[in-house]
C-alpha cells in the first residue's frame, strides 16, 4: 500500500488592480487574482498599475507587500490601510489623509514611498522594518513599543510634519538626517 505526505506550497495570493468596475477598492470586479477574489487582507500581495479607474478606499484596507507601479495612483482618504509585508512605490502616487500601519510579522520588510508622503505612519510589527528610501511623514509618525525602524543610509532622509512618539522602540538613523516640520506649531517628541 502506498502512503505518503502531501505537500503544499504556498505562494501568497497576488492581486492585481484593474479598475475595470469603478475606483472602489472594497469591489470584488476591481481585481485580478491568483487565489481568492479581492479586496484583499493581509495575506494578499497587491499590485496597483496604471489604470484608468484609480483605486480609492472606501473604508480600512489591509494588504501583505503594496507595490504602486510607474504611473498609478492610489488614494486612501481619511481610511487606515495594514500593510503585512513591505511597501514599494515604483513612481507613482500615494495619496493620504489617514494612517499607513505597518504590522509584519516575518522578514525584513521595506519601505520605499516613492517620493510620496505618509499622512499618519505606524509601525506595530514584530520585526524589523528598513527603509528602502527617504520617507515623509506630514502628520504623526508612532513607532510602538518593542518595535524598530532602521534608515539604512545616509543617503535616506526622514521628515516628520508632526509628532514623534518612540516610547520602548528602536529607531536607528544610519547616518541619515531626520527633519521635525510642523508648519503649524509645536510638535512633541516622546522618546524613552
């Protein structure tokens, strides 16, 4: 008799937008999948090309790895969006008036904006994040207990338009220089 295992490989979902429906992220017709129909969670590496119906969300959104190709544009209001993995903007644009929460947990994740601003930047993950490039934060920037944020080199800037709070985390600055920028007033740092 013959017995044996059966293995599985895993390969996280890919979705790809389309915008073929309308801009609404949250619409299952906006989306092309390798596994289950979007919008996507945070098991779900997601693809945003240049298209025609630019992706706008409509409410929180989680993703794994964000990848904005050359050209597109994507715009989360005032909406959260949990990123599980890393997020690369390859020349397009991001635009935002809520939070970007990084929250992986494996790997070596990435930040690369691309050139584009964070409104609000969180990271609550439990491992390490590394930037990929400069980031731009224009409101808050939180980096949560036990968490680390690394700037890889000098060459990486960050700039803070609001608030700092580092309290029990790690932020390495790899020589790069980091801008508080609040045009409005005071901003408080809170480390420790």
């Amino acid at each position: 008799a013959n017995s044996g295992l059966i293995r599985w490989n895993y390969v996280n979902p890919q979705l790809t937008w389309t915008g073929a429906i309308d801009t609404d992220w949250q619409n299952p017709g906006n989306w092309a999948t390798t596994g289950p129909p979007g919008p996507p969670d945070n098991t779900m590496d997601v693809t945003i090309p240049n298209t025609v119906n630019d992706p706008v969300l409509t409410t929180n959104a989680f993703t794994k790895d964000f990848n904005i190709g050359t050209g597109a544009s994507v715009n989360t209001g005032s909406y959260s969006i949990d990123i599980n993995g890393s997020f690369a903007n390859n020349g397009g644009t991001f635009t935002s008036t809520g939070t970007v929460n990084f929250i992986a947990a494996t790997g070596t994740p990435t930040i690369n904006t691309g050139g584009s601003c964070f409104y609000n930047l969180m990271i609550n993950a439990s491992v390490p994040y590394e930037s990929a490039s400069s980031i731009c934060i224009n409101n808050n920037f939180t980096l949560n207990t036990g968490n680390t944020l690394t700037i890889t080199n000098a060459a990486h800037t960050m700039t803070v338009g609001g608030n700092w709070t580092s309290t029990g985390a790690t932020f390495t600055h790899g020589n790069g220089t980091v801008t508080m920028n609040d045009n409005s007033g005071a901003s408080t740092i809170t480390t420790g």
